[in-house]
C-alpha cells in the first residue's frame, strides 16, 4: 500500500451556478416514498460540473429538502425549466432506468410559455 497516489485537483475558479437558493419546499410537484419530482429553476445544471459537484439539481435539492443521496434520473438542459424526477434510494434509480429502457413510462415532453398582460413571452 505503499505505492499508492492520489490525484487532488485544486479548482481556483469553480464553475458557479444559478438557481442554488431557492425555496426547494415549493418546487416539490409530487413526493412519495420512492421519488420526488421537482421543478427545475432556470439555470442549474442536472448534473455537476468536475469543479463544483454541490452546485447541481440533486446537489442543491438535498440542501434545500434536508435529504440524503438523492439520485439524478435524468436532464434538462441548464436554460431549461421543467420537471425532473430524481430517486431518494438506488434501488428506485434502478427501477426507473428499466422503465426507460423498456419504454414503460409514458410521458412526453411539453412547453410552456406564459404571456405578460402586454402579450410578450416569459418563457418558463
């Protein structure tokens, strides 16, 4: 064991996000044993970056729901919002990718634009 090495990466500029501090409890669309499904905000990534792993989806949801590992399923885009479905145990994580590769789920995806009172788009 003496032959061992250790790789430690010292980030000076951490890649920031936004979208970090937001009232996680209201963004909460559905809860159960299994899952949470939750409202991504504009400008948080679903996955971390190899500068900043706490910045991310589940990362800033754990924080936010005082919960442990929660379980990335999948993406959205860091301009997108929308919903994201993330697993509070792996044995969930597993079951949903089956669902996906068996195409079990059934979804589809939609956009939603809101329009102010003067007709311009807020996209959300």
């Amino acid at each position: 064991k003496g032959n061992e090495r250790f790789l430690i990466r010292v980030h000076l500029k951490p890649k920031r996000q936004r979208g970090v501090h937001v009232d996680w409890p209201s963004r909460v669309r559905h809860s159960c044993e299994h899952f949470v499904v939750l409202e991504k905000p504009f400008g948080l990534p679903c996955q971390p970056h190899v500068s900043n792993y706490r910045e991310c989806l589940h990362g800033a949801a754990e924080r936010g729901l005082q919960e442990d590992n929660l379980i990335a399923l999948h993406r959205l885009d860091i301009a997108t919002t929308g919903l994201v479905c993330v697993a509070r145990r792996k044995k969930a994580a597993r079951h949903f990718t089956r669902w996906m590769e068996h195409r079990s789920l059934n979804g589809k995806a939609t956009h939603v634009e809101e329009q102010s009172a003067d007709g311009s788009a807020a996209g959300r």
